[in-house]
C-alpha cells in the first residue's frame, strides 16, 4: 500500500492511475478520504447480499490489495481477498462506518488542492470543468457520489472502504476465516508485551465475529502463596499456566463448559467460577499466552509487536505514576525475559506490527 505525502500526490497518483477520470472522481476519492463509508451502511444484512453478489460476478482480472486514501481510510479491492470471508469484510465495513464524523473544514482543504492543480493544468480535465464540478457539488452539500462512468469502463471498480487501521489485521481475519470454515472450534492466542493493544483487538474480534469468547490471561495471574523465589525465576513463571490450562484450554478442546475462577488483584484471592460455554471462535488474550506449556492447544497464534516508544506513551496516558513504576520496573522486565527465552515472536503463526 503506497502512502500518499500530501493531497497533491494523492489527486496526482488517481489522475495517474485512471488518465480517463473525471472530476467527480476526484471529489468520491477525497469524500472516502474523510468521511469513509457511513453513508452507504443502513442495513448491514442486505449490505452482505449485495457484496456476495459482487464477489460472484467479479472478473478474474479484477483489481486486488489495499489502495490508500488521502486520510483515515483505504479501498480495500475485492479482487483477492485471501481468504477473508464476506462477512468478515462486510463487519469491517459497517465498523468502519463507526468511526469519527469526518470534518468539512478538512474536505475543504483538499478541494482547494483539487482546484490549484487544475488551475495549474496538472489534471487531465480543465481549470474550468474542474471548478464547475466542485461549485456545483459544495453546493450540492459535498454528498457521497458515483464513478463516472469513464472511470467504471476503464477501471470497473469493485471495493469496499474501510478504515486503515484494519489493515495490518487482515492477515489474522483472513487466517481466522480459513480455519472457522474448516472446524467447529477455533481457539486463537494473541500474545505480546503491556500495550500492545491486545485487550482491543479481542473486543474488536468479538465485534466481528458473531459466536466469539474472550478470555484474559490477567485473570490468572498467582496467587501470593505460589509466588516463591523459584517460581518467579522461570521465565513465564509469574502467570499460573496450570491453572488456566485446567480450567480454560482443556474444557475448551473438549468443546465442554468452561468454569474459571478469575483472579482479584485487590484481594489477591481467585473468585467463584465464571461460567462460560466455547464459541466457534475462542480467544485467549495476554502476554504468556503462548507459554511452552500452553502453546499447543491454540490453532492459532498472533504476536502483537509494539515498539517501546508506543509502549511507553500507552502505558503513561493510562496509568497513575505508581501503576506506571510497577509497569516500567516489574512487568515489562519480566515479559521480555519470557519473550527472549522461549522466543515467542517466533513461535506465533502470526506477527502483527501494531503502533498505527
């Protein structure tokens, strides 16, 4: 996915990419920029017909990969979806309409790039047309529009905008996919450091996925009397894998009712059993996730890789300096030792790269 620099690059490289554009063109490519696709989701079961409905009839030469707009969002061609279902896009899509309302005042900032470059002769329709097209559509309100139809000849168009911090995630959606169509069960484990934003993703794969379970590895941390000099010197050593190996992934892989008993920090005592019957997809969330002795049950694994600079301003923006301390002195320290020694990254099917 090739990153635009400015607006001008962005209008620049369309006119490239499609020498038959026309205005309108333009003005769809920097309404998706900002506002994404809001206006098209108003019934997200019809939504998921019509995109099978394309799917079936696309060529096989139509256009694939992940095509950036000038802003929060990309194009997401259907040509190749590799193995993401469509109703796994389909909930990206309706998820990308979630997000913040676009800002006119930055719609306006790109039309007055849009009409220096046609005042400059830079785009392959005139200084004139150009201005009558924009005139007409702030007039208009700046609504969603359509492709001209000498985009569609050239082009023929066939995508779905969706917000661009998705993306680094669509290997693990597509991977997720291809195993929910193969089995009943799927459990998944996303491993990585404090911070790195694997409580988020579980909720938003809980989004996703309508018969989904998350499960917190925090939960199960030791109790004060297992916490001996000798346990907290093996790396891993400071979660209690036996406990959630127990209560957690063996009723799991026997598809029975899981009964866990979550720890209290507060109390530092383990609470009565939370009842909770597997989904079709089951995911495992926490740093020691993919503890040597855990690692096996999982039918996948994703290491959320963060750098210590977004790390270190995740964990400062929400926590009080003497949560911080602990985080900084303790916590970290002690994942890195367990990521270096049982070589975590590496074991993970997946690696996901997560400071966007």
């Amino acid at each position: 996915m090739d990153e635009p620099r400015s607006t001008t690059e962005f209008l620049l490289a369309q006119c490239r990419a499609c020498p038959a554009l026309r205005p309108q063109d333009l003005l769809k490519a920097l309404h998706q920029s900002v506002f994404g696709c809001g206006h098209f989701i108003t019934d997200e079961a019809a939504g998921l017909e019509r995109l099978r409905a394309e799917l079936a009839r696309l060529p096989e030469d139509a256009a694939s990969g992940v095509e950036a707009l000038d802003g929060p969002y990309v194009r997401l061609h259907l040509g190749n979806l590799r193995g993401l279902a469509p109703r796994t896009l389909q909930r990206l899509f309706a998820l990308s309409a979630e997000g913040p309302a676009g800002d006119r005042a930055a719609l306006e900032e790109k039309l007055r790039s849009l009409l220096d470059l046609a005042r400059q002769g830079r785009l392959p329709f005139s200084c004139e047309e150009a201005a009558r097209a924009v005139e007409s559509w702030r007039a208009a309100g700046c609504p969603a529009c359509h492709h001209s139809e000498a985009f569609r000849a050239a082009r023929a168009p066939a995508y779905r905008v969706i917000r661009r911090e998705y993306v680094p995630l669509l290997p693990l959606l597509s991977s997720l996919d291809r195993l929910l169509a193969e089995k009943p069960r799927v459990t998944a484990a996303l491993e990585g450091g404090s911070a790195a934003g694997k409580t988020t993703l579980a909720a938003l794969l809980a989004r996703i996925y309508p018969d989904c379970r998350v499960f917190h590895m925090d939960d199960f941390f030791l109790r004060p009397e297992q916490r001996t000099e000798a346990r907290l010197a093996e790396p891993g050593g400071n979660v209690d894998c036996e406990r959630f190996l127990e209560e957690v992934l063996l009723p799991l892989a026997r598809g029975e009712t899981v009964q866990y008993r979550p720890y209290d920090c507060h109390t530092r005592t383990v609470g009565g059993p939370v009842p909770m019957t597997p989904g079709a997809l089951n995911i495992v969330e926490g740093a020691y996730s993919t503890h040597p002795a855990l690692a096996g049950y999982y039918d996948l694994s994703a290491f959320l890789r963060v750098s210590p600079e977004t790390q270190r301003a995740r964990i400062q923006k929400r926590n009080d300096p003497e949560a911080q301390e602990r985080f900084f002195s303790t916590w970290i320290p002690l994942e890195r030792r367990y990521f270096d020694a049982t070589d975590a990254a590496r074991r993970c099917d997946l690696t996901l790269e997560v400071d966007g």
